[in-house]
C-alpha cells in the first residue's frame, strides 16, 4: 500500500527553535512514499537560525540510528527535492528512505532557508552550526542519540570527527563515513589541487613546475604567515595569475579568506586518530579535488585503534558522488548519467554496522 508523505512540524526545547523558520526556497518541501518529513531549525552560536531537515519512517515503533550529514565547502543546500539533479541530493533521496535510519540535515549560516551569508561566514562559525545541529539530536523522541553515523561530504569528510566535542558525544559516534575527505594540513591540499589543476588544463610539465614555484610562495605568505592576497600581489604581482578567482581577493570558492586560514589551523591528523569507530573512507577515482593519500590516510590513522577503518576507490566516480567516464571529464564538468551504484555502497556499509552489529 502506498501511503503519502507526512511532512512534521517540530517545536522542540533546548537548542531546537520554537519559532518557525521562515521559508526562502520556492519550490516544494521533500517528501516521500511512506516517509515522515520533519522541517524544524536549530539556533547557532552566532545567533542564526539554521534549517534543519530530518527524514524517518513512517509509523516507526522505536528509536532509530540516525546519519548525520556533515557537509561540504560550497555554498550549495543539502535539501533534496523530487526533481534535483544534484548527486548529493540524490544520495540523500536514497538514504531518506531507508526504513531503518533517521536521516539529519542542517543548512550552514546562508543556505537554503538558514539565516546569514555563507559567502562571509567562516569555518569556525559554521563548524559551531554543526555541533548545535549534533547537540539538537537529544530533542528528536524518534532519534537514538547513542547510534550516531556521521556521513562527511568533502569538506565534512575532513572535519566530521570534530562536530562531536566531549567524550560524552564522541560515545554516540557508532561509526564514520568519509566522501572526498582531507587529513593534511590546508597549505598541502592546495599545493596538491593546484599542481591537478595546472596539469589538467593543459600546462607542460615545465609550465606545471614553474607554476608550482609561484603557487608554493603565494599559499605559504597567505596560510603559513597569514597575510593578505592583496598585500601579497601588490609585493609581488607576478603570482596574480596564479590566483584562482582572479580580481576578488576576498574569497576563494566562495568563502571568505579567513575560513582557509582557520582550515589551516587544524590537526585533523591528531582527530581522526582519536576516532575508535568503525570508519569507511570513500573516494572517487577521478577526484581531482582531494588526493588519493588523504583518505588512504585517514583509514590509517583510525586503524592505529584497531581494526576499524576500510578504503575504498569508487571507479568512474569524481570528488563526490558524480559519475565521469574519465579524470579529464570530471575536470571539465562533462557527466554521465548518475550512477546509484554509490547508494549502494553507503546503505551495505551502514546496515551492516548499525543493523546486522547493532547492541
């Protein structure tokens, strides 16, 4: 029998928001066969309101494990209506209905129906939305707190064990999952994406390397001793060429320069080796984004624990979940038709963990 959706309103204590938050998007809310759709928002420290949306089973009896979704570096929503095209939104799609999981969504400061400017929020800010959204699973009835996955999307598979921070909240943690993570410090990533990226649009080897000497000096006087790209390319304007985003010396994919600058600052080599969950690190083959050797990193730092931590390369696959039939493809945008196999892959791994191992 095919039921419709139900589509909930929470008006939860502690951090949940009683008031409802207004809405920005124009289309219609997700919604599903057989699925409770719940649209609530939870208050970050800085004061914004922040979307929140969580998708469980219809006419569920008890407490579910739930994914939590730590997200990526874009300014782009997690929510996922009927018609999105999106590969994120279609894994999230696919997870919603799940019949044994919750799901968690939280919109950072500026996306979606979430209030502020992502474009000038930075990471520590954006990380304290996440930890209020991880702090507001105890409001939810429905929710296991205690069977949390956290589900890290790029930039997410980086940070993801740092949204819990006591020892209590990393007891919740009954397992990882990392897509397109990093572990080295940000200075090395944008050596390693920028070396790709001069490669991949057609530098010679001697270009890539003379390229590479002007790169290696405008990350270091900007992340290692934390001036500005201005003052920098007035000093030395030769390197402007190298800088992505061209005349706008106030951001970098979309995010302010103080976001990178506080990336820089983390050990997130020291927090995935405190993780002592069951870990599963995703890549895509044709990532030009991330390296190779940063989930192959992060699976061995968790594995210094014990045996926890998997590695595993998805083929024809790009820095998430979109689907390329080569390396130059993905550089140049050039898609294939979505592959749900990368579904599969994530529902095996967490119904295994959190269903066939479950307590």
């Amino acid at each position: 029998m095919k039921a419709t959706s139900a589509i909930a309103f929470a008006t939860m204590a502690v951090a949940v928001c009683a008031e409802e938050l207004p809405r920005k998007a124009k289309g219609p809310r997700e919604s599903y066969p057989n699925v409770d759709v719940i649209y609530d928002s939870v208050t970050a420290p800085d004061g914004k309101r922040l979307r929140i949306i969580i998708t469980k089973p219809h006419g569920a009896k008890k407490k579910l494990p739930v994914i939590f979704v730590a997200g990526w570096l874009s300014c782009d929503s997690v929510e996922a209506p009927a018609d999105t095209k999106d590969e994120s939104g279609l894994v999230f799609r696919g997870l919603a209905q799940l019949p044994e999981f919750a799901l968690f969504r939280v919109d950072k400061q500026g996306v979606g129906d979430s209030e502020g400017v992502c474009s000038e929020t930075d990471f520590e800010s954006e990380l304290a939305g996440y930890r209020a959204a991880f702090r507001a699973l105890n409001a939810y009835d429905f929710i296991d707190p205690r069977r949390v996955y956290i589900l890290g999307v790029s930039n997410g598979g980086g940070f993801a064990p740092l949204v819990p921070e006591s020892d209590a909240e990393q007891a919740q943690i009954r397992g990882y999952i990392s897509v397109g993570g990093w572990v080295k410090t940000w200075f090395e990533h944008m050596l390693e994406i920028e070396r790709r990226r001069f490669a991949l649009s057609g530098k010679s080897p001697g270009e890539v390397t003379d390229r590479m000497r002007g790169a290696a000096t405008l990350y270091h006087e900007w992340l290692i001793k934390g001036r500005s790209i201005d003052d920098i390319l007035k000093e030395q304007p030769q390197l402007a060429e190298l800088w992505p985003e061209g005349k706008d010396h106030a951001h970098l994919y979309g995010r302010p320069l103080a976001f990178y600058q506080q990336l820089q600052k983390l050990n997130l080599g020291a927090a995935w080796s405190r993780v002592k969950a069951p870990t599963y690190v995703l890549r895509g083959a044709f990532d030009w984004i991330m390296s190779r050797e940063d989930s192959e990193l992060i699976a061995a730092y968790v594995n210094r624990n014990g045996d926890l931590a998997s590695f595993y390369e998805i083929p024809n696959t790009g820095h998430t979940f979109q689907h390329y039939l080569s390396l130059a493809d993905a550089f140049n945008g050039k898609q294939a038709p979505f592959d749900s196999k990368v579904i599969g892959l994530l529902v095996d791994w967490l119904r295994n963990k959190g269903i066939t191992h479950e307590d």
